[in-house]
C-alpha cells in the first residue's frame, strides 16, 4: 500500500467529493480501513476509497454476482481435509483442480458433500485414524479448525502442537509430500498468543521441507458479497521452483442485493414477537443505536453501560453493501444479520447466495446444522480465486518472469511505515 495514498479523513473527502459522514460510515461498516499515525491521526487509503464509492454509485456496480467456474480442466489432484459443506473443495474445483480424497468429521457436513458430487470420494471419520501415507497428490488443503494452540518447547516442532487439528494437517503433508500445501484460518490466528502459534505452524511446515508464506484475503473483493477475512497460509515445496501467487483483489465490490435478487424460497429461523418489534425499528444498515433511548437500554440490558461498539447487536443489513460476516446462526445476539428489508433473520437459501454456493447446492441436516454448515464455510468464489492462482503457480514456466518477479506482484510488502509527523 502507498504510503503517498494515504489522507487524512478532510483531505479523501476533498479529493473524491464524498462526504465526512459517508467516509467514517463506510468505516464503521468494514468497507474500508483505517491506520493510525504516530500523533493517532486516522489516515485512509485513496485508492480503497475510491474503488468502494465506484462500486457503490458506479453504473459498473450492477447486476454483477455470479458463481464463477473455469471452462477448462487441469490434471492438478487436491486432498481435502476439515472440508465442511464444500465451500472451498467446490470452489477450487470450479477453478479446475480434481479431487481424489475429501474428509470431515461432521456427518451432516458429509452427507452434504456425498449428495452433491457423488464422485467424491468422502471419507466420514476422525483425520487422526486416516493413514496418508499410500496417496499422492499435488496439493493438500485443509481449513484447520482455530482450536486453543498453545506454544510450548523451543523446538517448533511436531512436539509443540501434538494432539492439535493443525498437526494432522501437517502428517498429511508429510506423508503425501505435495507439492503445495494450503491452510486456511481465521484472520484472528495472526494474533493468537502474540504470533507464537503461526510462527509454530510456519517452522512446522519449514521443517518438513517446504518454504511458506501466507496472508489475509478479503472476500469482498474477491466476487464475494461478504466482508469475511481469511488468512490463507500456502507452503511450496522447497524442491520446487515455484512462486508464491496469492489472488489479487478486484476493484469492485458485490452488494446484498444483487446477490439475493430472485433468491428461491427456503427455511429459516424467525423471531420472536419481542424482537420482532424491536427489528422493526431498526432501518436498512442500522443497529441497536437506532433505536429510541429507552429501548436501547432495554433491549442491551446491562451491554448498554459497557464500552465497545457492540455493532452487531440489533443488526439489519443493507441492499448496497455486503454482507457483514455470516455466523453459524443468522440471529445470535451479539451477531445479528436481519434481512434488509423484511423483519425476520437471512433463511438458509440467502445464508448460501452470500457465501456464493450455487442454488443447486443441497444441505442435509436440521435448519440449525444448515445455518452451521454454511456459516463455517469458505465462500466458494474465494476458494476458486486461491483455486486459480495455485494452477498459476504449478504452470509457472521458468523462461518467463523470475519467481523473485512474481512474488513481488503478488506478495508485495503490506506493512506501512507512517512518517513522522503526519
């Protein structure tokens, strides 16, 4: 990022002719961020801004959701671990990857998977009783549950992180010996117990032979309409003359309504008459601070007099922008996601549109287990984007640019030194 992009609130708001309010809204919402300088100056990135208010008020920003799907095949194989309902092995697939090996521990979620692509060779079971050690493949994939890693020994090795998701994850790059490796996580990773458990993953990986990289992708600019942040950590085999190509975001952004346009009917969870009529009161894009001062105090209990934004309390979304990120349950308290025009929670079928599984795509289980499966899913168009650039990679040819070349285009440095005295 530019540090010559970088403005104060006044002088974005002069260059792009949007206004004060409408910046520190967009912020408020997660469409753009802010950094802070040394003196706590808020400063904001032109280019973002500018892409947001093109999406948004453009004549470009139309009619532009779709699932996307490569026309051609690759002869690239993928096992599949913690692979859920499907979100990223469909979207990797679209993209043209072929899958030998898919397992999950969650029945529901395999049932899903077996209903939808028969073909797949699901594996329902624990990953711990799965031996690798007779597969081959060109790339393992794995969204590791976020359990609580804890950092012990000074080796950094397997010993460190025994009995966690993560090291099965690891075995089976060990024992199929890919020739890329991807695993993906929370955004919220980065930080666990200050970068130690990362940096445990990362010398893991390295010390099996391979050289890693990772970062966080944003989904809303990657044909998601949905703010979800992924971290994505990709390991290449250290053998291997690859570079690291992680997708590049677009300069568009997808809005609720063009996603849920003529979105079929489906279950869905209601609300109660008491929440009912506190939604009612809430207008497209707004939350619990809409509501009048008594019924605020009412409905947040004893969260009224605590600090913190509580954003997503009493939540309703809004026609014009993304999704805020779905949960496992589209009417939690603290993560509200009302529809944004009619009183009631998004149903299952809208819960799908936004993380783009196509409207073919059947869950099994109970309404809940639907909600679960689908809010714990990679949005599908990400994983065709990580997808596409993992075939970028395994074609690299070593006649074109250098592998130093391509990393710089895409892993450029995001850390932003700020000057003194801005």
């Amino acid at each position: 990022m530019p540090i010559d992009n970088l403005l104060t609130i006044s002088d974005v708001s002069k260059q792009l002719g949007v206004s004060l309010d409408t910046i520190r809204r967009w912020e408020k919402k997660g469409l753009i961020k802010a950094l802070r300088s040394d003196r706590n100056y808020r400063l904001f990135n032109l280019s973002e801004i500018d892409r947001v208010n093109n999406k948004i008020n453009g004549s470009s920003a139309r009619n532009s959701y779709k699932i996307l799907k490569s026309k051609s095949k690759s002869t690239y194989t993928v096992i599949e671990l913690f692979a859920g309902a499907g979100g990223t092995a469909l979207g990797m697939e679209n993209a043209g990857l072929q899958h030998l090996f898919l397992n999950d521990f969650d029945r529901d979620s395999t049932l899903t998977l077996r209903k939808n692509k028969p073909e797949w060779n699901v594996v329902l079971g624990d990953v711990r009783g799965i031996d690798f050690k007779d597969m081959k493949a060109d790339i393992v994939q794995g969204g590791f549950p976020c359990q609580s890693f804890s950092y012990a020994g000074k080796g950094l090795g397997f010993g460190d992180i025994r009995g966690t998701l993560f090291f099965e994850f690891a075995r089976c790059v060990s024992e199929v010996k890919p020739k890329i490796a991807i695993g993906e996580n929370v955004k919220g990773l980065l930080n666990h117990d200050n970068g130690k458990t990362l940096a445990t993953m990362v010398k893991t990986l390295e010390d099996l032979g391979y050289k890693v990289k990772y970062k966080v992708l944003r989904s809303q600019y990657m044909d998601v309409p949905q703010k979800r942040e992924r971290l994505v950590i990709i390991a290449i085999r250290k053998d291997l003359n690859l570079p690291f190509i992680f997708p590049k975001e677009r300069d568009y952004i997808i809005s609720i309504g063009e996603a849920l346009k003529n979105c079929p009917k489906s279950a869905g969870q209601k609300y109660p008459e008491k929440k009912k009529k506190i939604m009612d009161l809430i207008p497209p894009g707004g939350y619990w601070r809409d509501l009048p001062i008594d019924l605020q105090k009412e409905y947040m209990g004893a969260s009224f007099y605590l600090g913190g934004g509580k954003t997503g309390m009493a939540r309703r979304l809004s026609w014009d922008e993304p999704s805020l990120t779905l949960t496992c349950a589209p009417a939690q308290k603290q993560t509200e996601r009302c529809h944004p025009e009619e009183t009631r929670p998004l149903t299952v079928r809208e819960y799908a549109r936004i993380q783009t599984f196509p409207d073919d795509w059947k869950f099994e289980g109970s309404v809940t287990s639907q909600y679960k499966q689908i809010g714990n899913a990679v949005p599908v168009n990400l994983g065709y984007h990580i997808g596409k650039s993992v075939i970028e990679m395994l074609e690299y040819k070593a006649d074109e640019k250098t592998v130093e070349e391509i990393n710089e285009i895409y892993q450029p440095n995001i850390s932003i030194q700020i000057p003194l005295g801005l």
